[in-house]
C-alpha cells in the first residue's frame, strides 16, 4: 500500500482533487500527536492521498455580527489568529498549547486547549463553518440552527437515530469532548470527525475585547508522594471560573527537563491561573483564606511571556525525547468528572512507578491531564498495555478519554470500546449521507460502524 502527500496552494485544486474520487487523510501542519507521519505504521495502514491543507492562503478579519467575531480560512494557525486578534485589541477565548498549529484542523479534532475553564469549548465558540463535500462542493453551517431541522434528519428513521445519539451524550454535556461528536447544532457536522465527513474550509469563531491579564503561579509538592494539597485547590477553583480564565499544571518531572533560563526550581510541581489583572488581588485573598498552607513564598505573579515559554517548552521536550527515542507518541488526554478526580491521580501515579520515564501535564481545572510516557522502543509495548488496562478503567467510569487531540490511526482500539449500537449507528448513516464512497480518511475511527 502506498502513501502520496498532495500539498494544495489554492481551494479550487483541492476542489478538483475532491473530485477524482480517491481516499484521503486531511492534514495541516504537521503537529498532529494521533498520526504517525514518519513511521511505517501510516503505510501500513492506508492507501491514501496525503493532503496536506498548510499551504492554503491564509485569511483572517474582523466580522460585523451580532457577537465579536473573526472569519478565518486557509493555512491560519493560532499564533496568526491570536496575533491578528491582538493587533484589533481582542482577544481568543479558546487555543492550543501548540500555537503553530492550524485553527481549521483543530475544528476538525475539536481541539480544546487551555482557557476552556473559563471560556467553555471551542466547539462552542464556533459560529458558522464552511466545508467542502466529496464532490468538491462548499456548504455553510450555522451554530445557531439546531441539527435535527437539518435535511439530513427531516426522515422519522434519521431524527429518531439523532435523537437516542443525543441521548447518549447527555452524561458527557459538561465534559470538553466525548468519546463521540457532539450533533446537537448544524455545526457539530464537522467538529470532531476528523475530516471524515468533510474539509472545513473556513470558520467564524466568537472573541472578545482584550483584557489585562496577569498569573498566579502555585508551588506544590510533587503530586508522587501527596496529592492532598492538588486536590484542595482543585476544588477551589472550582468556584473561581467566572474570574479564572486558565487552571494548568506542570508537574516537577515535565519541569526537570527543561532549561534552567526556562525554569530552575525542579523539585515542586506547580498549578498556575490566568486571571484578569484586575482580580489579582482579590482571587490571592481567596486563595490564602481558603488553603492556609499556601503563602507569598508559595504563591507568586507571574508574567504572560514566562508562562507561554514554559507551557509550550514541556509538550515540544516530549515530542523531542520520542523523536530522539523513535518511537511515536505515548501518552493520554482522559478527562474524568470533578468527583473521579482523585481515582485519575491515583491511576497516574501507578504507572509514574512502573520504573519507564514520565510526565504529567495539562488542564488542570478541568481534570483534564496528559501522562506521557518517555519510552524506549524497548518498553513501547509494555506502555501500551498499561494504557489498554487504564482505558478499561475509564470507560467504567463513564469518563472521556480523548477529550482533547483526537483519535486518528494511533488510538483507534482504544476508542472502539466507547462505541455501542447507537453511536455506530449514526456513523453509518452519516457517511452514507455525507461520505458514501467512504473517501475521507477511510482508516478513521468511522471504520468501524461500516464493516
């Protein structure tokens, strides 16, 4: 089987090569942690065009609408959108660690990023999208149009499926993603199906006017020997998210390995929160009154570059130490509910023992963290059943466990297990409907309802 990349300069050749009927596997730029570009595995599993989306001509600007918002399309990664944003003096709820990411592919993973705490999902900011079908014909979708009074449903067969999928997702309504797509509004089509249904082409997304924001960065003791003190600001915060935009962690492993102009305290995990500068002193106070423990030696401000650099320096070392190891990425991206906080640690810290080098990072607020392995090829295969037995776990827990990065080709077995009859179900009709030739990304997680 073979693999060829396909690298698109203007919509209208991607348009044409929709056309040619051939199977394909949307990608941006290259950032991706859920397909593995540089190993056999891609080849050994496709036979598919690599369309590489990256080069598409960027546009971003500023819409009139009854909400603030920006329209963007094309190769537009998050560094552009916030730096474009920032330039109008606003602001972008929602982002990724990896700014260099593109904006359109994380619509179609339903990237979450960071400020989700106080912001909600970027599933949620999204305002209207276009998508191209596998005719090479563009189509709008508006968030404001519910999804059962799309023609796709208007049959008593389709809105009774979309109806019991709903159903299923009810528990997962405060969750960031579920183990499956949304499909409550027009736009949750292509939120989260990973270019199965179809190519977002553009998309409007909610901002606002910017803000002074300042941090507050917590020291803990490693979360390995006492997690007490975690969990006690966990649940504070809690009750923070009107006033704190961002709840993140880096635990003292992550921070070891980075450069001391980056970081050089290596001993203390910490938990820091993005806040407007105007609450800065009043969310202290809270923190002081509420967790005693904590102290000026023990809580301090922080500016927005020193948490950038030392944010997007843990993520990148992983993927540098994996590229050095040669082995692709092995780490996870559960989030469970407030109440399984506690049993997630517990979990992480079993495998922080089993003696192969690790990491634990991410949205803390949102009992959202990423455990990363930082395996030798030797251990890979001991590491992934530690995750099959951790992944059991979490489905007994009604948890998600890729509420952030997407399935794609490397955790697919994993993900088929949070798939029952009705969720199945729904996959085929849309890809039926939407997909019937099944030419997008033909491995995806999709594959398996048409077997």
């Amino acid at each position: 089987m073979t693999v060829k990349k396909e690298v698109y300069h203007q919509l209208d050749e991607l348009k044409q090569a929709l056309r040619k009927s051939r199977p394909m596997l949307f990608v941006g730029s290259g950032t991706s942690t859920v397909i593995p570009f540089h190993s056999d595995e891609l080849n050994q599993n496709s036979e598919v065009v690599l369309a590489d989306l990256s080069q598409l001509p960027i546009k971003i600007e500023s819409i009139d609408s009854e909400e603030m918002a920006v329209r963007l399309s094309g190769g537009t990664t998050w560094l552009d959108l916030r730096e474009f944003a920032n330039l109008d003096n606003k602001e972008v709820l929602t982002w990724p660690t990896e700014e260099l990411a593109l904006v359109l592919a994380g619509l179609a993973t339903s990237a979450t990023g960071e400020r989700c705490f106080g912001y909600g999902t970027l599933r949620d900011q999204v305002l209207a999208l276009r998508y191209l079908d596998s005719e090479g014909v563009e189509h709008r979708l508006d968030s404001k149009k519910k999804l059962i009074d799309h023609s796709l449903f208007s049959s008593s067969p389709a809105r009774e499926w979309l109806s019991r999928y709903q159903e299923t997702y009810r528990h997962y309504q405060s969750f960031k993603n579920a183990p499956f797509p949304r499909l409550e509004k027009e736009t949750d089509l292509m939120i989260g199906f990973e270019g199965q249904l179809g190519v977002i082409t553009e998309a409007t997304l909610k901002v606002q006017a910017k803000a002074s924001l300042t941090y507050l960065l917590i020291e803990c003791p490693s979360w390995l020997e006492d997690d007490n003190l975690h969990l006690k600001i966990f649940e504070v915060v809690q009750d923070l998210r009107a006033r704190v935009s961002a709840c993140e962690f880096l635990d003292s492993q992550s921070l070891s390995y980075l450069p001391k102009e980056t970081w050089n305290q290596t001993n203390k995990d910490v938990i820091y929160l993005e806040l407007k500068l105007h609450d800065l002193e009043e969310i202290y106070e809270v923190l002081l009154e509420r967790l005693p423990i904590l102290n000026e030696n023990t809580v301090f401000q922080v500016d927005e570059i020193k948490i950038r650099n030392l944010r997007m320096a843990v993520p990148r070392m992983v993927a540098d130490l994996n590229s050095r190891n040669q082995v692709t990425k092995l780490g996870t991206d559960i989030q469970v509910s407030e109440k399984d906080f506690s049993k997630l640690l517990s979990e992480y810290r079993t495998l922080a023992h089993r003696g192969v080098r690790f990491v634990l990072f991410g949205h803390f607020g949102d009992a959202h963290l990423h455990f990363n392995y930082l395996a030798t090829r030797e251990q890979r295969e001991s590491c992934l059943q530690d995750f099959e037995t951790l992944y059991s776990r979490v489905r007994s827990w009604k948890a998600s466990p890729f509420a952030e990065h997407g399935i794609g080709l490397l955790k697919k077995n994993y993900i088929k297990n949070f798939h029952d009859e009705v969720q199945l179900e729904m996959f085929r009709y849309l890809k039926t409907e939407l997909d019937p030739k099944n030419l997008f990304f033909p491995q995806g997680f999709m594959s398996g309802a048409l077997k």
